[in-house]
C-alpha cells in the first residue's frame, strides 16, 4: 500500500472552503478535490502539504 500524505487544498472560490485529503502526492490530491467539490482543476488555487504543529 503506498504512503499517503496529507495536503490540503485552496480553491478560487472564497465561497468553496478548504478541503482536507489524505493522497499519495499533490496531483492525486487536486485531482481528488476538484472531484469531490465538482470543480474543474482549475478552479484549484494551492495545494500544501499539512505538516505537524510541534
């Protein structure tokens, strides 16, 4: 089973919050995302790695 990651993605849209994904790298991420919110990928702003707070 591949490693995942998390990452988090930001949309264009201010209205389309944030969305959380746990992905094997960033393109599998956006790809995910624009999905789940049904938007195309280019509706996509940034995609960040969520690194631990310690």
């Amino acid at each position: 089973m591949p490693d995942l990651h998390p990452f988090r993605i930001h949309f264009q849209d201010p209205e389309i919050a944030p969305l959380d994904i746990h992905a094997t790298d960033a393109k599998a991420a956006r790809d995910m995302a624009a999905e789940r919110r049904n938007v195309s990928p280019g509706a996509i702003r940034k995609v960040k790695v969520i690194r631990e707070m310690r």
